[in-house]
C-alpha cells in the first residue's frame, strides 16, 4: 500500500511536467501571434501537388535563399516547437499576414533557389528579392512612394518581372534597354528610363512597374 502511495505521489509531482510535452490545443496551437513578432501565421503551398501546409512563417524580409524557416505551432506557446526548414525549390509560394512570396522559377532552372516577395501585383508583377542580412525590414501596406524610396537605396535588390505567365529577372547591367523595350508601348515610361531620369532608375521599380501597369489597364479599358 505504501509503495502505491509513493507511485502515486511521484506520477502527481511528474503531471505539470509532462502535460507540457503535449501539443497545445488546436486553437492556440493556430492562434496567430503579436502583430510585432517575427513569425506569423500562414501557409506554404508545396510545388509538386499543390498542397497547402499551415505554418508560422517570417514575413519582415524581402525573400529567402536555399531554405525557409518556418515553425509547426506557435512559437509563443509552449512548449516552444524546434526551427524547421522548407526548401525553396519545393515550395510554389507562401503567404502570411498579407504578403506574397514565390519561388522564382525562370526557365531553365531546374533547381530555383530565391523565393521572393511580390511588391506590385497588377497585369505586370514585381518581386523583389534582399538578402535577409541586408534588409530585415517590414514593408507591409506601404505605398509604391514610400515603397521605391525604401528599396531605391538597396544595392544588392534583385528585381524580377512577370506579364502574361512569363517570369524574368530584370538585369542591372542592362536595365536600361531591357527595361526600355519592355515597356515600349508606353512612351512616356520608356523614354523616362532612357533618359535615366529621377525615378526610372534600377532602384525605382516599384515606380516603373505601377505607371505602366497604368498604361496597361487603361488600354484594355478602351
């Protein structure tokens, strides 16, 4: 009876103990967490079958290289879950707290290593990419003015573009005629960046790609 006693009394000591080794209930455990915290709540959508995975995922940088941390349940809750990593070339893309990210899948690259986070949507698509060293800084609900004056200064920026399904980095060597030509059926925008003029340089894509998304929707309102 003694040693029953004893048992008992060991396993009541042990319960706090092992009740923190389970996972926490499903609402906590997908509650989202403070609006200042680094990792919020999201998805991940998978590349190979387009599965969906609920997640918490940063969301301050400007994309990732090689792999994407993430978590399994909130990191605020305990007990805290361990650091996980997604590769990039398995993921299609990835959403958390209003931001878009993708894999940047141009043609020929079997094995794409930058996800980066879209910063214009409309019929011209924007990404930009930073290494998260460089710019670990919240852009969430900027205007494009606030948004080009952000990145204009980022040297290492790595732009990429998508119309029409067709998904190419823009070049900084080239920037000019590239850019030149592919807003050609918008003169005021072409000949702007020809020119080099303030606000139609590399760093100013935001810029350049909102005003000829303009153009594009005007004339297919016509």
């Amino acid at each position: 009876m003694l040693r029953i006693s004893i048992l008992l009394l060991a396993l009541m000591a042990l319960a706090p103990a092992l009740a923190q080794r389970k996972l926490p209930p499903d609402s906590l455990r997908w509650q989202d967490t403070k609006p200042t915290a680094s990792f919020g709540l999201g998805t991940m959508v998978v590349a190979a079958d387009g599965r969906t995975i609920r997640a918490f995922l940063p969301w301050k940088e400007l994309g990732y290289e090689g792999t994407v941390p993430y978590r399994n349940s909130s990191p605020e809750v305990r007990p805290f879950p361990e650091p996980a990593f997604a590769k990039v070339e398995k993921l299609h893309s990835m959403t958390v707290r209003g931001n878009y990210f993708e894999t940047m899948r141009l043609p020929n690259d079997a094995h794409p290593q930058i996800m980066a986070r879209r910063v214009v949507d409309g019929p011209v698509e924007l990404f930009a990419y930073v290494d998260a060293k460089v710019f670990p800084v919240p852009l969430m609900g900027v205007g494009v003015a606030a948004l080009t004056g952000a990145l204009s200064g980022i040297p290492d920026c790595t732009w990429y573009v998508r119309h029409n399904n067709k998904l190419e980095r823009v070049r900084r060597k080239d920037f000019q005629e590239q850019m030149s030509t592919y807003t050609q059926d918008c003169l005021a925008v072409k000949e702007q960046i020809l020119q080099g003029a303030k606000g139609f340089r590399y760093g100013d894509m935001p810029n350049i790609v909102s005003l000829y998304n303009q153009h594009l929707q005007e004339q297919a309102a016509k």
